[in-house]
C-alpha cells in the first residue's frame, strides 16, 4: 500500500491533476433585466395583492349586508 501526502508533488500527484477551464469576464454574457421591467413586475405585484384584498374585504361587507338584512327580514316578517 502506497501513502500519498497532500502538498508534495509527485509524479503520480502531477498526473492526476484536475483541468481548470479559464473563463474572462469579456467572454461571460450577463443578462441583466432593465430596471424599468424589474420595477414594473414589483408594482404589478403590488397592484394585484391590493385588488385581493380589496376583493376580500368588499366581500366581507355584502356578506355582512346580506346576513343582516336575513335578520331584520325575520325579525319584522
């Protein structure tokens, strides 16, 4: 059984190298969305979280209407 050291070079250690594919920073394309668009889908979010709510809570309120009218309908009917 043969023991290797890490951090001595051998002839064995230099044959069993990784290979390192270099990359420059001209050769990456980086695709950036325009800001315009990033703060358009923020504000749409926004728009559509604002009409949910507004949804639920007009719901809430003729719920509440229709619940009450049934009441008053019993109470003098």
């Amino acid at each position: 059984m043969k023991i290797m050291q890490v951090g001595i070079k051998t002839k064995e250690n230099m044959k069993s190298r990784v290979k390192i594919k270099v990359i420059k920073k001209n050769a990456v394309k980086i695709y950036k969305m325009p800001v315009l668009e990033v703060k358009n889908l923020k504000q749409r979010a926004v728009r559509e979280i604002a009409a949910n709510v507004s949804d639920w809570v007009g719901e809430f309120q003729q719920r509440r209407r229709n619940e009450q009218r049934q009441a008053l309908n019993l109470l003098f009917v």
